[in-house]
C-alpha cells in the first residue's frame, strides 16, 4: 500500500467539525461512527437523516423547514427536497452583520478594496431597494457581466434577496457567447462594469455591452460599475446607469423574501462547444445546503478562516466561492491573471491577506512547478492549511510538487464535480490522509459508484462514475425544457433513475477517487478504453512540454491515439523529444497509451473557464463542424488542427 503524503493527526482529527457533527449524529440517532468511512455509508444508506440531521447542524435560517425531508426520492430527475421549506439563500449569506472582514478584493493592478459584514448588508439594501423600485420581483432574472469584484457579489446577494433569479458569466466572452447564454433566460436587468484587467492589459466591455444590449431586448437597465475609468462613457448606452445613481442611498435594512425549496437561484450553463449552452437552473435550498455541507464538514471551514478560490464569474467556483459567507469567512476576490505580473503573485495575496484555504486549478499548480516557483521558500504563509484544486485531475506529480514546494503540513484536496451540481462529488476531508493522486474520498451524502460496462458498481476498476440516489443540489431543470428531454438527455440516458455524471474514474482500496477524464473523451483502441488523464500525467513529466491534448482517430477499422503538445518556448519537437514522450507514457502506463502520432500545435483550445476541449479538438480533425465557438477563450487555436498533413498518413 502506498504511504500517505500527509495524515492528520487524531488531536486534528477531534478539532474538526466533521468530527463534532459525527459526534452529534451518535448521539442524535444511537449510532457508533468512529470514521469518515462509517459517517460516509450512513450519510447514503440514510440520506434523509443525513440532510436533515445537517441542516439542524448548520444552522440553516428559514422561516419554515416543515416535517417532509424527501419527497418522490425514489424519482431521478423528481425528487423533492424539503418541500414545506421557505427561505432566502441572502438572508442566509448574510446572517452575520458586525465589524469582521466579509469580502476582501486584490486585482493584478494592486488595488484592494475590502467590506466588513456591516458594510456588505448595507450595500445589499441599497442595490435591492433600487432593484425593487424597478420593477424585479420574484423569478425575474438579472444577469451580471462582470469581472470578480464586491459590486458583483452584492448584486447577487441584492437579485436573491427579493428571490429574483442569478445569472453571470466573465466579461472575456465575446459577444455571441454572451447572446447565447442571457438571451435565453431574458434578464430584466445586466451588471457591467466599463472593463477589466488582465495579463498586463486593460480590455474595454462597453462596447461590447451595446451590441449585447441591441440583441436582448428583455434587458430594461443595464447598471455600470466603474473600475478602468472613474466615470465611464454611457454615450450609446440609452438604458444605462452608473452605479452610484443606481442604488438607493436611503436604504438600511433588508427585505428576504421566503420562497421554496426548489425556486431557482442560479442559472449556469454548460460549456457550449457542441451547441448553444444549456441553462442550468439550481435551487435556493439545494445550493445552500451543498455549499454549506462542503464548506463546514469537507473544508473544516469557519470564521476565523480566510478563503480564496482563484475564478471567474463565469465559472461554479465563484458560486461556491461566494457561499463562504453563510460561515462567516473572510471570502478573497481575485480579478485578473493568476501569473501577473509574476508567476507567483496569488502567493504573495495568500501572504498579505492571510489565506488559510487556497483554491485554484490543477493547471495552476503544474505551471508553477514548471516555472520553478517555490512559494515554501519565497513566501511566509502560516496560516494556510489547506489547497484546494480543480478543473482537471491533479497529476501525482503536483501532489508531490505541493508538499516540497508549497508547504508539508497541509491538507491537499483535488475535488471533482461541476457546473452540472454545483458542488462536487468527490473531493476532502480533515478526517482522512492524502494519498498522492487520489482525491480523498466520496462527499457525504453523495451515492456516488462507479459502473462498468454491464452497470454493475466496482471498485478498483475504471468506469463511469454515477449517482444512484437523489441529492439536493440536483438541477431542478432546465431553462426552456418543459418535457425534461434535454434534461433527461444530459444526465440519464445511460442508466434509468440513475445520474451518470460524464466522468471516467475509479474507487480505490482507500475510499478515494481518481478521475481519468472525460468519459464522452475516453480512447478506444483496441477496444481498450483509457482515459486521457492517464496520458496527461505523463507527458507533464516531460520537460519540454508546457501542455497537451489527446484524441482518438478512427484509422484502419480501429481507433488511434493521437497527441498534440504545445512545447515551452525554444523548443521543437524532433524525433529524440517524441521519442522521450512515448518511452515516458509506455513505462508508466501500458502500450496502449502510446500515442501513434505526437504532434506540436502552437496553442490548445480551451473554454473560458480553462478546460482543454478534446472533443472540440476531434470534430475539427475529422472535418466535422464546431457550432459555437464563442465558448471558447482562444477559438482562433481550433484552425491549427484543420487538415493537418501528419493525420493523413
């Protein structure tokens, strides 16, 4: 059995709040849980009692929680999660209103800004009362256009206090992909600021904010936050407002409207590199509850804690990021490039800001050590326990580079789930040692398996990993699909009454997880199925290469596996280089994974969000149209993979 990379120690383990809550459900319901993995089996094989006994836990203000926990629970899609409730996901946001730090902004141009719980309820009573004499009431949609700032958290805290409904995306999209997502849920009112910072430059959105404005005509003001100007031109923006004359100056106090359970909160979208996004529409109650459990017991998280989840507006972390204030935390924003101006600048905010629980992705942490930073050594951070990362499997490599280069006593957690969610399905727990590659375990409450091939649940072995029972933070539908086809279509087709989630991983022997990508993206040669994760842990061993893509090619009745590395700079790849990649995949995995062709790209598709697009990569390849590539940040990079001579032969 492999060795651990970091354990907790049993005097940790008691501290924990994971631990105090096991305690009280001993107590609460006659058990003997001793474990993480006893508390795990009872949280699915009673998930009722689970969540109920977790809202009790966590304090959940709600004007009403009624005596039914689960309704339908044996439907998927269907179930009904408290169905007698009544709250405000704000009010809950915003249960703490004294002098502690709340919201503390840093962008890459070295401006801070920060606002104590006081000062934050404040400005939502503002935005709110101004919302309301506008006309937004309950369901209405506001949307938010917007860079990682205060003013955008406090206009979603002011849209979901009157139980109108949340939608944002990053102001790097350009304009169709913006159309594509807002234009179907119609918002009555977009956030913008004037632009943004990023990488070094600043990058107007005003002009991009008309033609958006001109193509949704639902859109009845559109509120400007100045940030790269101090007053901002409206000139050709009609119905727009500066900030400052939006909001209601005389407004102190709040007015949480209580809806359901299930009433939407947030609409997201998927990825839209195969069509125009689907909207994603989560539930009030749903989205506290998860967000809340994963903060408290899987984040060991309080409020003396400082957290900070590197993402845009445009991405679920920033929603699960923001939830940090039901705990009370001091929630750090970040706008900008992580590496600007140095490859290390996050670490100094870490440093300066005092961030006990960093968050980033995994291609965050395998830049940095390939650009050789050490924070360990270049940084004073002792208050930070533990790193967080996702949007790609973490390879074993980064686990390593963590603990020699970042800090050794602390809890690496790589998690794993989506804008599907809104949450995660595997990811940490204070409770439990970090295996190197492996994320910890299976979130409470989660009946998360992993089927085969015949929809049997393994261990040990590769296969689809599924849900098998209802959990809150389901969707409760789709914008725009009254049949639930497309609903049904995303998450069921596979195994009736059962979601299937789209990733490719396995349970191991510790009760751990570890992702191998994709599975619509898994390689089939030989009938063999490999996910590409197995190959990216391995040419990021290599190093000459900065990142890499993989797809399978239908050739000669079969599938092959092609390999497409964008090299750091001076280097090209030549025979003795392509030779190294393969020798490093054959000898750490199996000769099936040795690509059959390696071929250097100058740059690699990847969403907005960041996430390399395999099947957007594929389509291209193989002549096949890619419908919408305004959901992509470098759409220009998809025209290197276009009949391209080395895929002939």
């Amino acid at each position: 059995m492999t060795a651990p990379l970091w354990t907790p120690t049993a005097q940790q383990i008691a501290a924990t709040r994971l631990y105090e809550f096991m305690q009280a459900m001993n107590r609460q319901h006659g058990l003997d849980l001793h474990t993480y993995d006893d508390l795990y089996q009872w949280s699915v094989d009673q998930h009722e009692s689970f969540w109920n006994g977790f809202w009790d836990y966590s304090g959940i203000i709600a004007s009403q929680k009624g005596g039914v926990v689960l309704a339908d629970g044996h439907l998927m899609p269907g179930a009904r999660w408290f169905p007698e409730a009544r709250l405000n996901f704000a009010e809950n946001l915003l249960r703490y209103r004294d002098d502690r730090p709340a919201l503390t902004f840093r962008d890459e141009a070295s401006n801070r800004a920060q606002l104590t719980y006081a000062e934050l309820y404040r400005k939502v009573a503002q935005v709110a009362s101004a919302l309301r004499q506008l006309g937004v009431t309950v369901g209405d949609r506001v949307s938010g256009f917007m860079p990682n700032r205060i003013d955008t958290v406090v206009a979603m805290l002011a849209t979901t206090s009157i139980g109108a409904v949340w939608s944002s995306c990053s102001p790097d999209f350009g304009i169709q992909g913006v159309v594509d997502r807002f234009g179907q849920v119609e918002p009555k009112v977009l956030f913008t600021c004037d632009g943004y910072h990023y990488n070094g430059k600043q990058i107007d959105s005003l002009a991009r904010v008309r033609e958006i404005a001109d193509k949704i005509t639902s859109i009845q003001a559109i509120v400007v936050v100045p940030y790269v100007a101090a007053t901002p031109d409206l000139a050709g923006l009609p119905k727009a407002v500066l900030l400052n004359d939006f909001i209601d100056p005389t407004a102190t106090e709040l007015e949480f409207t209580q809806v359901p359970f299930d009433h939407p909160l947030y609409i997201m979208y998927s990825s839209g590199t195969t069509g125009v996004p689907k909207c994603i529409v989560h539930s009030v109650g749903g989205t506290l509850i998860q967000h809340l459990k994963e903060h408290i017991l899987h984040c060991d998280l309080r409020r003396e804690d400082t957290l900070f989840f590197y993402t845009t507006c445009g991405w679920m972390m920033w929603n699960w990021l923001v939830s940090g204030l039901a705990v009370g935390a001091n929630v750090v924003l970040y706008d900008g490039s992580p590496m600007a101006p140095k490859l290390d600048s996050l670490w100094s905010i870490a440093e300066e800001e005092g961030i006990s629980v960093f968050g980033t992705s995994a291609k965050y942490i395998a830049a940095l050590e390939k650009g050789g930073a050490k924070p360990r050594e270049s940084h004073h951070l002792p208050k930070l326990r533990a790193v967080l990362s996702t949007g790609s499997p973490l390879a074993p490599e980064s686990f390593d580079y963590v603990y020699r280069d970042i800090k050794a006593d602390v809890l690496l957690a790589s998690i794993s789930g989506g804008t599907d969610i809104v949450s995660c399905f595997a990811l940490g727990s204070p409770m439990l040692p970090v295996y190197s590659g492996e994320l910890q375990c299976r979130g409470l409450g989660m009946a998360v398996q992993i089927f085969n091939d015949n929809g049997q649940a393994v261990v040990g072995e590769k296969g689809e990993l599924v849900c098998v029972k209802p959990f809150p933070s389901m969707p409760i539908y789709f914008w725009d699909d009254a049949d639930q086809s497309k609903y049904r279509g995303a998450y069921f087709e596979n195994f009736p009454n059962i979601w299937a989630h789209g990733d490719y991983g396995e349970i191991t022997e510790h009760g751990g997880v570890i992702i191998h990508g994709r599975s619509d993206a898994v390689l089939n040669p030989g009938g063999v199925r490999i996910g590409t994760a197995e190959i990216y842990r391995q040419v990021e061993k290599v190093e000459e290469v900065q990142e890499s893509l993989c797809i399978g090619q239908p050739w000669d009745d079969d599938v092959r596996v092609v390999l497409f590395v964008r090299l750091k700079d001076g280097y090209t790849l030549d025979d003795a280089l392509i030779n190294t990649i393969k020798t490093t995949i054959r000898a750490n995995t199996t000769p099936r994974h040795v690509p059959a062709k390696v071929i250097q790209v100058a740059d690699i598709p990847r969403t907005i969000s960041g996430k390399i697009v395999e099947l957007a990569v594929r389509k291209m390849v193989m002549g096949e149209p890619v419908k919408n590539k305004d959901a992509l940040a470098n759409p220009q990079a998809l025209e290197l993979f276009r009949d391209l001579p080395e895929l002939a032969s």
